[in-house]
C-alpha cells in the first residue's frame, strides 16, 4: 500500500469515525436514569452534578473575570490599541464595545447579589437571578464546557459537507437556506438550542453562512429541545396528551420556518458574510456526481484539511472561554431584568389584555388568564407553563403550552444566548421576531385545539 493510498485510507476513517461519534454525542437521543436526552446534555448534567455548589460559584468566577478583565481592556485601550485588540486571543474575549462593557458588569453585579443573597430581593429570588444562577447558569456552564470540546466533530471532519450536498435541494427552495444547516436544525431538535446557537455562530464565523442565513437558523431553527417540551408539558398536566400536542408544535413551527425568513425584519438582513468581499458559497453539484458521491468527497477533503490533536485541542479550548466568558454575563443581565420585569411588575399583564378580546373571539376558555401569559415566554419560557398550570380548560393550556414552545426566544436562553453571539441579531429584531412567530403561530394552535378538542 503507497503512502497516498495510505494517507486517503486515514482520511476515509477520520471522517466516518469522528463524525459518527459527533452524531451520537450531538444527535442521538439516549435513555439515561428516567430522562431522554443527548449524551452532550447527559454529560452536563452529570458534571454539574459532581461539582455541586461550586458550579455557581464557578459561575460567579468567570463572570467576575469577564467584566474586571473588560474593563481592564477598555481602560488600556484608551492609552495604547494594541494591548488588546481584538485580532489576538486575549483581545477577542475581553475588548467589547461600551453597551456589553456595562452588560458584562450588570451580570457580575446581579451574580454577587445572587450568590450571596445580598442587595435587594428582587435581585437576587428563586424566581429571578437564582432562576439564572443556580439552574440555568450552573447548566450552560457545563455544557458550555463540553460543547466547546466536541463540537469540532460536527464542524471539521466532513460531516456538514456531506449533509450539506444532500439536503440543499430541499432546505434552499423551502427555508432559503443552505443544506448543512439541517445539522443546526436536528442539535437543536434532538439536543439544546442554546448548543445549536452555538453551532450556528461558530459556521457563521468561519464563513459558511451568511448574514441572514445565520440570523434565520439561530432564530428560527433553534427549537425547543424534545426534553424540555416534555418538561412544559407534565407541567401542564397534559401527558395523556403528547402525540397531538407535539403534533401542533411541529405543525405551527413548520409554518413560522416558511414564512419568517420570507418577511422583514429577517429579509431585509444582507446575504453578505462576515469578511467583506467573500463570494457566495458554490453549492452546485458537478456532472458525473450524485448528491451523495459529491458530498463524500467534500467530506473526505474536509476531513483531509482537519487540525490534528494540538490544532483540535486549541481550537476547542477557545470555543469554551468564547461561550463562557461573553455569554454567561449576558444571559445573567439580560436574563434577570427580563425576569424582574415579568415577576415583580404588572407589565406583561398590561401587554396580555389587548389580547383578550382577540381570544374570545377565537372562543379560547378563559381568555384573560391565557392572555396574560402571551408574552410572558419572551422572559422566560417555562414562565407561561407555571402561570397556566391552575387554569381548568384543558383547551387552554394545551393553546398556552404549545405556544410557549414554538415562540422560540426567550431572554433567559436562547435570546441571551443570541444577543451574546456575533450573529447579527439586536435586542429589537428580536422583540420583533418574537412577536412574529406569535401572531403567526397562535391562530394556527387554536384551530387545531378546535378540532381536538
């Protein structure tokens, strides 16, 4: 055997195998203990286990670092550029704008408060930022950490080029999006949003998506894990109820995928990438090859061109401090005046009655407590779940539960997540997107809920 034959046999393998292993550890879902989920979340939840109380106070560490070392960069920039720009590593993590400067040490603030139990109760409650610190924080931060390890097995061996060959007719006439993004789509589905966030940033950063591209995947296609829909469902009380409830959640998001990325504020976002002068990707398939044939040999070249285990291991270990130290912060600002505003205010209140009428018309059963969880979901999504739970109607809180789901952003998550990325999404294209998938969605619902129930 010649070296080159060689050489192309390690190629073969080091695609088949490493991607194989990132399917199962991203895409498989497994029974564990009592709970259905991904080996990656698995591997998470274990973690966190493990470390106990000292994964918030892990948490509280990196969070205090992010903004002390942010202001640090900020103040040495103001005497010399070139101590933290951000075209080297340090520079990248901590030299931010003003707005995530103050963002950064509103999360350091809201973290202590919370850990401590100090400051105002408002802060720092089960129901606000020990909602954040002591749940989900302690979550994101391990999977966060194994994310970031094991990610590269889905990005760099080949696996989206074959994927991508092999889906593009389908995902480009109907979503207006490239083939391998149905890799984005399934992590979300079967695993976590927040990691298919994650995934979809990290391509978009590499230049495989575009600008709206990234912004309609990560606001469209991060869904709602299977797990934690089921978690909103037992909340509700309507397990007898699984199969149609799930149903309406997929019908529902199915239409929101079509319209949404066919209607501002996701439209009008340039199909320009993130270096300038980058042409669009060739997603053509030559003369002589099928989809599959031409996405195999993408993927055995890709897998050529991989990082070996030093390249991996550095690689991987910047995908970790990127996600902890600029999304953690966010998610604990953002995600806790989000909460305060829900839990301590009569705002959303407020915001839910010009929906009453809308419900009764509709004929939706006791409309007023259905309307006052309506926007609710933007702070946090199992938020409609917990306020609907004592409502009678059956009708209802299969309407509310399904809608919770599908409405996709929320701050507490997937919104800060989002906001902490480089994906091009504001604050007020996501309100925007939001209230979108809202109007779209909440009239598809309650006529499936008429012919159920």
């Amino acid at each position: 055997m010649t070296n080159e034959t060689t050489a192309s046999f390690i190629y073969h393998m080091k695609f088949i195998i490493l991607s194989a292993l990132g399917i199962f550890l991203f895409m498989t879902p497994v029974t564990y203990g009592d709970e259905t989920s991904i080996p990656v979340a698995i591997l998470a939840g274990e973690l966190e286990s493990i470390l106990g109380n000292y994964t918030a106070l892990m948490v509280l560490g990196i969070i205090s670092l992010s903004a002390i070392m942010s202001v640090i960069a900020f103040l040495m920039n103001k005497i010399d550029d070139d101590k933290f720009s951000k075209d080297v590593f340090w520079g990248s993590l901590f030299n931010v704008g003003p707005i995530w400067l103050i963002v950064r040490l509103l999360g350091m603030v809201f973290a202590i408060f919370t850990y401590y139990q100090i400051g105002w109760e408002w802060v720092y409650s089960d129901v606000t930022g020990g909602l954040l610190l002591d749940d989900l924080l302690t979550f994101l931060l391990t999977v966060f950490l194994f994310a970031g390890l094991l990610l590269p097995l889905l990005l760099s061996f080949g696996l989206l080029e074959l994927i991508g060959a092999l889906f593009t007719k389908i995902m480009r006439p109907v979503f207006t999006l490239p083939g391998r993004s149905t890799v984005d789509n399934l992590t979300s589905w079967f695993g976590d949003g927040t990691v298919g966030v994650l995934l979809t940033n990290q391509q978009y950063e590499q230049g495989y998506y575009t600008k709206r591209e990234a912004a309609v995947i990560g606001t469209t296609f991060s869904v709602v894990s299977i797990t934690f829909t089921i978690s909103i469902i037992q909340q509700v009380d309507l397990m007898h109820m699984f199969l149609p409830l799930y149903g309406t959640i997929f019908v529902a998001g199915l239409f929101a995928a079509l319209i949404m990325p066919r209607i501002p504020p996701l439209s009008r976002i340039p199909d320009t990438y993130i270096k300038d002068g980058q042409s669009k990707l060739d997603e053509s398939i030559p003369k002589n090859y099928n989809a599959f044939t031409w996405g195999y040999k993408k993927a055995v070249e890709r897998a050529a061109q991989s990082p070996g285990l030093t390249g991996y291991l550095q690689s991987a270990a910047k995908n970790v401090l990127d996600m902890w130290v600029g999304v953690l912060p966010i998610v604990m600002a953002v995600g806790t005046l989000g909460l305060i505003v829900a839990e301590m205010t009569p705002v959303f209140t407020w915001l839910g009655t010009p929906f009453v009428p809308v419900l009764e018309l509709m004929q939706v059963p006791e409309a007023q407590a259905a309307a006052e969880t309506i926007l609710i979901g933007f702070t946090d999504m199992f938020l409609p779940a917990l306020m609907i739970e004592s409502v009678a109607s059956e009708m209802t809180r299969f309407i509310i539960a399904a809608l919770s789901v599908v409405q996709l952003i929320y701050l507490s998550e997937v919104g800060g997540v989002l906001l902490a990325s480089n994906i091009p999404i504001n604050f007020r294209r996501l309100v925007a997107i939001f209230l979108l998938r809202t109007a779209i969605t909440l009239p598809i619902i309650i006529l499936i809920a008429h012919l159920i129930f």
